[in-house]
C-alpha cells in the first residue's frame, strides 16, 4: 500500500517521527481542550489550572510553529515543487496538518498577551477556545485523509502517482 507523505513521515525514524509531530502536538491539544472545559465549566478564569492550561497554550504554539517552521521548507515546498505529491488526498492531509500553525500560534499569542489585549477575560477565553478547537478539527481532517490509500483516490492532473 501506498501511505501519503504525512503518514511516511510519522512512520519514519519510529518512534520519534511519532512522538515529535503527532503525539506531543496532539497531547498538548487535548490537555488544553480537557482543562479548557474544567475552565469554562467551573467559570474558575484563575488559578492553577488556568495557569497550566496558558503554559500548554503557549508551549504548544511555540512547538508546533517550530514544526512547521521546519516542515514547510523541507517537506511542503519540494513535494509541490518537484511535484511528488501522492494524489490529492496526499495534499490535504499535509496541508491540513501545517494549518494547525494558524490556530496554535495565535493561541501562544493570545497568552502571552500580545494580541487581543482589549479584550474582556471572558472574550479571550472564547477566543482561546475556538482556536484549540480549530487545532483540533484541522488535525483530525489530515489524520484521516493521512491513513487514506492514495492510490484508492485517484490522480490528480500534474502529479505523479
């Protein structure tokens, strides 16, 4: 079986491949997301948990701005340029996956204050919340467009398969 390139790249070098650009994001955004909800549950915007949740935040669009300050260059921009890309479906699943950059780099942001400072407390953390919500959706659309067979999908004008 053919695996697209995101698939390729968490089984390569295994175990870290795994672990460096799947399981650490994906732990980070399921932490915030489980202490995002105690939070608004609780309406507890203070405190430890609050704390913790800011310091996943902020490692987590740090970390994953990294990835992608790694991956586009290395991966993203030769595959279209030389035009190696495994179907469309190769496509989504890596596009997906690099957008999650646009969700948890602002989430960093937002923590460590430096945008949406005017903001109400209770606006940030709506914010906050649709943003790893956002991370989430985009990361689960290139894990299951990942695990898809590209030779299943079809070709695509201009690639090879």
């Amino acid at each position: 079986m053919n695996m697209t390139h995101y698939m390729s790249l968490l089984a390569d070098n295994q175990p870290w491949n795994l672990i460096l650009f799947m399981a650490i994001p994906v732990i980070f955004a399921e932490t915030i997301t489980v202490t995002e909800f105690i939070i608004l549950f609780t309406k507890n915007l203070k405190g430890p948990l609050r704390a913790f949740n800011r310091i996943c935040s902020i490692l987590a669009g740090l970390y994953f701005t990294g990835v992608f300050l790694y991956l586009f260059p290395t991966a993203f921009v030769p595959l279209t340029a030389n035009g190696e890309w495994h179907t469309w479906v190769d496509v989504v699943a890596v596009g997906f996956y690099l957008s999650g950059v646009l969700f948890l780099l602002p989430l960093a942001l937002l923590d460590l204050g430096l945008i949406a400072r005017s903001r109400s407390e209770e606006s940030k953390l709506k914010l906050h919340f649709l943003l790893i919500s956002g991370f989430l959706v985009v990361a689960h659309v290139a894990m299951i467009f990942g695990m898809i067979n590209p030779e299943i999908m079809g070709g695509m004008a201009g690639m090879n398969h």
